[in-house]
C-alpha cells in the first residue's frame, strides 16, 4: 500500500513526462538517426543516458540552479547561442552521414555514447524546459523534499526510457528502407532541417 501512495504521488510528473518525452525534439530526432545509423541495440547506451542525464539535470535545478538560470537574462542567451550552434552542427553531421550502400562506416548521426548523451540535456533546450517544470510545478507532494527529487528523479527515467525507445526502433525499422543512397541522403537531410528549425526556434525563443 506504500509503495501504491508513493507512485500515485508521481503521477502528474509521470503524465507530463510522457507527453515531453514522446513528442518531437532534439533528443528523439538523434535517437531515430541513431537508429537508423546503428539499429536499436547499438543505441542503447544512448537511450539510458538522456533519462539519466534528464534526472540528474531535474535533481540540480531543484537545488537552485533553475531559479538562477530564469534570473539572468545573459546566462539564457549564452545558453541559447551554445545550443543553437550545436543543434547546427549536429545538424551538418547528419546532411554529411555517409549512405551504408557505399561501403564506409556512417560515423556521423551515429548514436551517442551514454555521457555524451547525458551531458547533451544541458544545452538542450526541450530538457530545460522539461527539467524547470518538474523542478518547480511537478515534484512529488511529499514531505521530505530529498525523497521527492529522488522519486521524481526515478519516474523520469522510468518514464523517458520507453518513449525514445520508440523513436529509436523507428530509425532502426526504417533501415530496410533506407538501403538506396537517395533514401539515405533525403532521410539523413529532412533530419537535419528538423534540427535546424529547432536551432532557429531556440534562437527566437
């Protein structure tokens, strides 16, 4: 019966993090390249590290970090030039990938290692927005605050870990499809301008 009362005291942070993690951004659109670059498997190391990355950001910005970043205007704009120049890149990257029908490995688009991934959430600007909400509006009401960042901090990544499951088995069914150079390149490239209109939006933000 305890352990019943402490999960439903995370529900609300369990429904908005599956709404965040499932819907379209920065996160999901690498793991489906990824997938597609690697398989599911290969990706893995990926997956697990944006919900543990995604927590660890969640538990600081309890502590404090969160209020100082909405505070200083110049800390959001640096963070927002260094996002959106990496989004760019990461961008590049994928428009580069090399086609699997030309016989090279695709190193560019390929996943992300686990703390490549979770340092990743910190110039992510759907993370942000996601860990500030939790932080602020959605921890579990419980009376040791300690205890609610870790619930909350476990749900994330109960939580995160199937939703871009789903998008990385995407990129990795989409590998039958994708074993024509054209294929590849228009996949690779409609990646890579989802990126961009993510980095233009962080900009205009």
């Amino acid at each position: 019966m305890e352990h019943l009362v402490l999960a439903t005291t995370a529900l609300p942070l369990a429904a908005f993090m599956l709404v965040a993690s499932i819907t379209p951004g920065p996160n999901n659109l690498l793991v489906a390249s990824a997938g597609a670059h690697a398989g599911y498997r290969a990706t893995l190391p990926h997956l697990l590290g944006i919900g543990v990355g995604h927590s660890v950001q969640v538990a600081l910005c309890a502590t404090g970090i969160g209020a100082v970043l909405v505070a200083s205007p110049d800390l959001r704009n640096a963070l927002k030039a260094v996002s959106a120049a990496y989004l760019i890149w990461l961008a590049i990257k994928l428009v580069r990938a090399t086609p699997p029908a030309e016989g090279l490995p695709a190193k560019e688009g390929g996943p992300m290692s686990f703390i490549g991934a979770a340092t990743f959430q910190w110039i992510n600007p759907k993370a942000w927005m996601m860990a500030l909400t939790a932080s602020s509006a959605l921890l579990p009401p419980l009376s040791d605050r300690a205890s609610a960042v870790a619930l909350a901090c476990a749900t994330i990544i109960v939580v995160n870990f199937p939703c871009v499951s789903v998008w990385a088995a995407f990129g990795s069914g989409m590998r039958r499809f994708l074993t024509r150079p054209l294929r590849w390149r228009l996949f690779n490239g409609a990646m890579g301008a989802s990126l961009l209109l993510t980095a233009w939006w962080v900009v205009r933000a």
